[in-house]
C-alpha cells in the first residue's frame, strides 16, 4: 500500500526505467519465465553430511499420564559451544521450546516431537503449532495442525519480526532461513493474501502459487477477490502478481490483468495517477485527472495532472503540499484549461481559456513567537468556476468574489512595542471582471503610551488616564480589470498614499455610575498625485491635469461620550416556587456622545464656468486631493450629538432536570440596539434615520434569527424626495419605514450526529473554504467520489445497533436551513429585494443507504434555487455514491463505484455528465 498524506489522496504506483537493449531484455523475459515455470517444483535440498553427536543413554519417547497432567516440559539446547577445532554447531542460537502435552526426544533419528499447543523460539522466529518436530541434524522445522473428532485444530501460527503467517503446515530451514508454507493466510496493510504452496526466501522475500487476495473483511467468504497463478510478496515494500483476474461472489468477471504492481511501503511514493474516463456530449471522449505524483520528500509533495478531450480541450493542474512540523503547513494549486466548444468550422464552435491559482499557508505558532506569516489565495479568470470541464467543486460557480491576502506582521519588543505588517489584497468580482489589489499595505503603529500614568499602582481620573498612539498606513492600489490583468498597463492608473494617525484618548467615571470618554484624532494624508482642474472656454468642457509630485493636508476632529449601565430584574417567582420562569433580567447601556469636525475649506479651490459668449454661468469648487487614494478633506464643518441605546434581556426558569437546584439561564434577545444622531450644524434635515438591530437564539441555540431596519422621521414629496418635514406632521406615522431584513439559520440533528463532523465533510468544507465557497453545504457539497474514503461513522454504529441491514430504529440525520428577506422602500418603492429559503440535509434511510440534499425556493422569482441531491450505499470492501444536478444550466450528474481499500483504489467505474456550458454566460 502506497503511504498517502492526509492533505494528497492521490492513487501512487511505482515506475522502473526500463532500459532500450532489446537483447538484454529477451533474455531477461526468457530467464524469468523459466524460473517462474520451474521455482515452485523446488524443494528443500537434502543434507549430504551430518555431523555426528554426542551418543546419549536413552532415545525413549517420554509417556505422560492421560489423567494427571505434568507441567509444561520445557528444555533448551545450547549450539554455542564449540569444539578445539573451533567448528561451526548445529544452530547459531538458543532454541527454546515447549509443549503442553509431551516432549519426545529421539537420538537416533536425530528429533524432537511437541504435541499440543507446542512452540518453538529461535532468534527472532517464532512458531505455535499443534504439533511442531524439530530435525536437528537437517536444521529443519515441521509444523502442523491436530486432528480430532471435530477436525484440525491449532493452526500453525508463524511469526518472523512483524510479519505473521497462519498456514495449514511449514517446514523451516533455521540455517538458511528458508521455508515452504502449505495453505498459507497473511495480510498486510488491509491486503489479505492467501495461496496453497508459498516459498519463503531467507531475505523475506515470498513466492506464491495459484494464489487468492482480496481486502473484504470476510476472509472465508470475501464479496470479491482476485486470482492469480504466481505472486511474489516483499512484506512492507511490494507486491507483484502476474496474470490475474476478478471474482465476485466466486463467480469469474471479465475484469483481468496480465501483471500488477501494489506498493506496501508506509512511506510515500511516487508514481503514476490513473485517469477516469468519460464522455461529453460537447467535446467527445476524454481523460480526466491522470498524470503522476511525485513523493520529493517528507515535507514536500507534487503532483502533475491532465485532462484531455478528442475535440481539441485540455486542461493541466498543478497540486503541491508541504509541511514541517512545528514550522509551517501549506498547499499550492495552479489549473488551466483551453476550452473548445463543438467543431472548428462549426458556426457555433467558441474558444477560451481559463485559469485558477490557490495558495494556502499557515504558520505554527510555535515556530516564531514575534512574526508571522500566512497567505490564503484564489485569484484566476472571472469565468473559471463557471467554464471549467472539471470542476469538483460544483457549489462554488455560485460565488461571485474572489479573495486573496498575503501578510507578514513583525513585533518589536520594547516599550513602547511597535507592530509592523505587511499586507498584499486581491478583491474580484466574478460577474463584471473587476479587480482591486493593494500591493502591498504597510501598516506600522506604535503601542498605546501613558504619559501622565503613575509609576506604581492603577491609573485614576483623566490626566493619568491620557493615552496616545502613533500609527501609519501606506498603500499602493491598482484599480483594473481581469482583461489586462498581469499586463503592464494595469499599472497606468495605480494610486500611492500615506496615512498618518494620532489619537489621543482619555476615561474616567463621574458620579461613580457615568464612563466618560474623550478623544481627539490628528490624521495627516500624503500623496504622491494631485489634479488641476480649469475650464476650456473654447471646447466648453473641464479640463483635469494629473500633477505628480508630493503633497499633503492635515484634518482634526474631536469627540466625547458619556454611558452607563442599568440593570433591571423582575421576579415572577409565586409562592409555592413552582412557576415556570423564574425571573427576568433586562441590561439597558445608554449612551451619549458629541463629535465635531472642523470644515478644512483651505485644500478647495475654484474655477469659472465662462460660456462660449464669455459670460460667467458658474464657478465650480474642487481640492486638489479629490482623486488620491484617502479622497479628499471635509469642506463642510459638523457638529453632531450621538444618541444609542443597547439592550439584552435574559430569563431564569425552572431546570428540566428534576435534581438542580439552580435555575436555567436562557437569552431572550441577545441585542437590541437602537441609534440616530442629530446635527446641530446642518440647516436641514438635522435628524439622522433611527437604525434597529437584534438578534437571539431560539430553541436550545440550534435557530440563530437576526434582523435590522431603518426607520426616517422625514416626509417626502411628490418626487419622493426627502423633505424637511417630519412624516407625522405630513400625515404619516412617527417614523417611515425606509429598510428592513431577517436572516435566519437552523442547525437539528439527533444524537447521532452531535459528535465531530466526518473527515469527509472535512475535507468538502476545506475544498468550499480554499475556493471562497460555502462551508454549510447550502449550495451544495464538494465531492470527488473517486479520491474520497467513506466515513467509519456507519460502522461504529453499527456496532451499538442491532445487526440488521433492513431497519434501524435510530435513523441519524441532519438539516440545515437559512431564511433571508430584505425590504426596500427608500422611496415608495415598497419593495421585497430577496426572499429565499435554503436548506441541506442528510439521513440515514438504513444502516447501508444514505441520501442528501441541498437546495432551496426562492420566493420572489418564485422557483427553486441550485439544487443537488445525493445518494451513497455502503457495498461492505466497495462503496457507490451517485450525485446529481437535476435542473439548471448546471445539470449534471456523477456515478461512482470502487473499491474503499487505498491499495486497490484504483479499481472503480468513474461516469460523470458535465453541464452543457455556455462560453461567455
């Protein structure tokens, strides 16, 4: 078996060079098939001389009593001694041996009988057996099995450092170390393995004849096995088989292999990736997810893989891993496809190209206390998730963004502590092709200083309090589109700035129960690119000159709060203390606040706008910095007072637990927040729209419900533009409803599953997560079925079960669900935006089937949302999954049936129907 890292489920089978001497080659053939034609007739060569022993008293074979049962008989025979001639003894070793019925010796015949549950130890073999004879003057061992009225008992049971044979009968050379094993059974890594004539070299090498292998669990009566004339077997490095062919059930397939390779390493190897094979109705046959996979070394991997279709397209995927434990952890994948549509000279054939690159990093944090470095991309062709020919990943051509980040932050101890990081973003929009990268941000800031603060003891009233930081961002920012992406003129436009920030913060407490807060923020903007704007009397048009060049303003601004806390309980205990809800307990955190911002009018300049007859009609104000990468200062001075109000209210009731003595705490809303603001500087319109936010958890936690609104004290006119007349003075209600939304998400399962999530879904969730996709499987689940493994949760559930494959009374499930709407009526539009049900489950219809499904309605189109259904059957050594897609422009389907077992993997029937995709869509 092939060792496979748990990030890599790559099939690996091994490769040797073959040399181009065809006349070293047949003779190499010729010499192998008269060695493979004539190496089981061998038989152990017989001794031409013996040595003679030492002549003893008594040859006699030892009666035991049938009644009273002696002792276990236990002698050794020490072969070290050596004579003055120095010559070599009988056994390298000590031969230890025992016997639970008798130990007969016979000098003449040079032998030692054990019968019943006998053993034998020599240097690191060991044997049991029902009865064992040890020929010392041939250095052989026979054992064997005891036949009785019930049939053969204790098998014989051979065991050589970690490998474990249990044949019917062996003979075993301890000189040369050779054997021949009759009837023999061993497994490795899973690979049981059974043949009726085995020879056994002395480097452990085995050869078998007219053997059997298989990884059913049944090793009697396996589902399917395999047939083979000649095997060779090197324990925990390989093995080769030739010709061979399939049964199922015993009865012979067509499915055959003139020779076969398995690796039984615990290593990884390198080797080759079988392909599946498939057929689309677009672009004929094709090869899918074949190439080779090479094992570079323990902390790094690489595989190289291909698809290829008859009309023409073809794609190439890099897969990279590597890791170092304690250090780092990452994986690396580029795809790339060139896609033909129908044939060329067809009206309707179409070409493209798309690719994909994803990178993933992650750093122990063991590894460097005071840096850190992690990267998480996926970046490529806006179409890629859309287009490509082999997309596992079937949820993720939904996503419409793709994100990327790679950042370095340093920690410089000291006091004060500086943090530095470096930070490269990629931000795109799947459905228009746009493209925001910073390359990089570089943000530098310097810990909080207290100035005023004691140098023992706690920091009281507000001077001690003062606090300051220092802090400095820097970006360069390109702004372009997936169709010059990577090419140099996605540079033209590109924007440098610089932020630096002061705050200066302060708190303290007033009448005991009052937090107050003060703050003051200097913020200085530099630029590397101003304009210059003037009117063209002549074209009649405005006329902006980029200027480059360093430049800069200033701006300030102040603020201050004031809040606390109000506690209210309200008992609804009775007397008998037997109501239901206990108390109920309800947090208020008003707050007040006041922020003023000065109008820096000196960074804003004018020009006139002078018609064609040379009369002014306009003048026309702008700054210099309204196109830098931090906009430009405010013009306009505010002076605003906040107002919010927090709230959470929880409840007490009585346990359902009949032995607590305290009470149950349970949230009835986790927030409510309510908030507005009033301008005291603006000539209209003073009020701000009173924004509502909540949330809570129903139902034992498992339904998260969140909701918001936007509520404005403003009328509107005709035009349905915002006037300066509150709604209730224009015949409305107090406030008008100008937004709402709710989403709510529902995780129920039943006991089964409240445990750890499948490895499986694991990894499906991992796959969503590296693409940008869902992780809930509300858009589907990321399958491969043929380089998954099915979960051991059926079977360890079928261990607390009844063993019954028709009916199961606890029937494991699971449902997911998500309920979204949004209200829009900004201006009279009273419109609903979204208004969508999604959900995901999975059950257990029998301890063999298992069925899923992911879906969804949407309410305002009124039709159902991408869906996937799924089914999965447990086959014992095999395993089916059938996945389909049975509406949409993605409809598709994947069967899929295989071998579970790692080493025979690539024994599976793959059929996939891609969706009938459309270039451009």
């Amino acid at each position: 078996m092939a060792f496979q890292k748990p990030s890599h489920t790559f099939t690996k089978i091994h490769l040797k060079a073959l040399h181009t001497k065809s006349l070293y080659i047949l003779f190499f053939l010729s010499f192998t098939v008269f060695i493979n034609t004539f190496s089981f007739a061998q038989e152990l060569p017989k001794k031409t001389r013996t040595i003679p022993v030492e002549q003893r008293k008594d040859s006699a074979t030892i009666v035991v009593d049938s009644i009273i049962k002696p002792p276990t008989a236990t002698q050794e025979i020490d072969s070290t001694t050596t004579d003055s001639v120095k010559q070599k003894g009988l056994l390298e070793g000590t031969v230890k041996y025992r016997a639970k019925d008798y130990v007969s010796l016979s000098q003449i015949q040079k032998k030692i009988y054990l019968y019943n549950e006998a053993e034998v130890l020599y240097q690191d073999m060991e044997i049991k057996a029902g009865v064992i004879v040890i020929d010392y003057s041939k250095n052989l061992v026979y054992a064997g099995r005891i036949k009785d009225s019930t049939g053969y008992q204790q098998r014989p049971v051979f065991t050589q450092g970690e490998n474990v044979i249990e044949p019917d009968s062996i003979v075993f050379n301890t000189e040369t170390k050779k054997a021949l094993v009759f009837n023999s059974r061993t497994e490795q890594q899973g690979f049981k393995v059974y043949s009726p004539l085995t020879k056994k070299e002395n480097d452990s090498v085995y050869f078998m004849k007219n053997g059997r292998f298989t990884t059913a669990e049944d090793e009697e009566d396996p589902e399917y096995q395999f047939i083979t004339s000649k095997m060779k077997l090197v324990p925990d490095k390989k093995v080769i088989v030739g010709p061979t062919y399939m049964e199922i059930y015993g009865v012979p397939t067509p499915i055959a292999l003139p020779f076969a390779f398995f690796p039984m390493t615990k290593k990884q190897t390198s080797g080759i990736i079988f392909p599946s094979f498939g057929e689309d109705s677009n672009r004929g046959y094709n090869l899918q997810n074949g190439g080779y996979y090479f094992a570079i070394s323990d902390y790094l991997d690489l595989a190289i893989l291909g698809d290829y279709y008859t009309n023409g397209s073809y794609g190439l995927r890099v897969e990279n891993n590597y890791a170092l434990r304690y250090k780092f952890r990452g994986n690396f994948s580029f795809r790339y496809e060139n896609l033909l549509n129908q044939e060329r000279g067809f009206p309707d054939f179409t070409q493209s190209t798309v690719y994909n690159i994803r990178w993933s990093h992650s750093q122990d944090t063991k590894a460097s206390p005071n840096s850190r470095f992690s990267a998480s991309v996926n970046l490529g062709s806006s179409s890629y998730y859309q287009e490509s020919i082999n997309q596992l990943n079937q949820s993720n051509f939904l996503n419409n963004t793709l994100a990327s980040s790679v950042s370095y932050s340093k920690t410089f101890l000291g006091e004060p502590q500086v943090n530095l990081s470096l930070t490269a973003t990629h931000s795109q929009n799947t459905n228009t092709g746009d493209i925001n990268l910073t390359l990089p941000t570089m943000q530098a800031s310097m810990g909080r200083v207290y100035p005023f603060a004691p140098k023992t003891g706690t920091k009281k009233g507000a001077i001690q309090n003062v606090n300051f930081q220092v802090t400095s961002r820097g970006e360069y920012s390109i702004q372009t589109n997936d169709s010059i992406f990577g090419k140099a003129e996605m540079f033209d436009d590109a924007i440098t700035g610089m932020k630096h920030s002061i705050p200066v913060t302060t708190n303290f407490k007033v009448f005991d129960y009052f937090s107050v807060s003060a703050n003051a923020n200097f913020e200085e903007n530099w630029t590397l690119k101003t304009v210059n704007k003037y009117w063209d009397q002549s074209e009649q048009v405005e006329v902006s000159i980029d200027q480059s060049g360093f430049d800069r303003y200033l701006t300030y601004n102040f603020g201050a709060s004031i809040g606390t806390t109000i506690y209210g309980m309200y008992d609804l205990e009775n007397e008998d203390k037997t109501a239901k809800i206990k108390a109920i307990r309800h947090v208020m955190r008003p707050s007040l606040s006041y922020s003023v911002s000065p109008a820096f009018n000196q960074y804003y300049e004018t020009y006139e706008v002078i018609d064609a007859d040379g009369t002014t009609s306009d003048e026309v104000e702008y700054s210099r910095f309204e196109n830098s990468l931090y906009g430009s200062p405010g013009k306009n001075y505010s002076s605003s007072i906040g107002l919010s109000l927090g709230n959470n209210v929880e409840a007490k009731i009585r346990s359902k637990d009949s032995t607590s003595t305290e009470p149950e705490k349970i949230f009835i809303l986790n927030n409510l927040n309510f908030s507005t603001a009033y301008d005291i500087s603006a000539d209209s319109l003073h009020w701000s729209p009173v924004r509502v936010s909540g949330g809570t958890q129903i139902l034992n936690k498992k339904m998260s419900i969140n909701f918001g609104m936007t509520l404005n004290p403003y009328a509107l006119d005709s035009n349905n533009n915002v006037i300066n007349t509150f709604n209730i003075d224009n015949g409305g209600s107090l406030f008008r409803l100008t937004s709402a939304n709710v989403n709510m998400s529902y995780t129920l399962s039943n006991e089964s599953f409240s445990g750890e999530e499948s490895e499986e879904k694991k990894a499906s969730a991992q796959e969503s997560a590296r693409s940008g996709g869902r992780t809930d499987d509300l858009f589907g689940r990321s399958e491969d079925y043929a380089n998954t493994r099915l979960s051991d949760r059926e079977e360890e559930e079928e261990e607390e079960e009844e063993n019954n494959e028709f009916y199961n009374y606890k029937m494991p499930w699971s449902l997911r669900l998500a309920y979204s709407a949004n209200y829009t009526n900004t201006k009279r539009d009273n419109t609903i935006s979204s208004h969508s049900l999604m959900f995901s489950g999975d059950v257990d219809i029998s301890p063999k089937w298992t069925v899923g499904a992911s879906s969804g309605y949407d309410f305002l189109n009124k039709g159902f949302t991408y869906t996937q259904l799924r089914f999965e059957r447990d086959l014992l050594s095999w395993r089916m999954n059938f996945s389909w897609i049975p509406f949409s422009d993605r409809s598709s389907w994947n069967f899929f049936i295989g071998i579970k077992s790692n080493l025979l993997k690539d024994l599976k029937y793959d059929k996939r129907k891609q969706p009938d995709q459309q270039v451009g869509n």
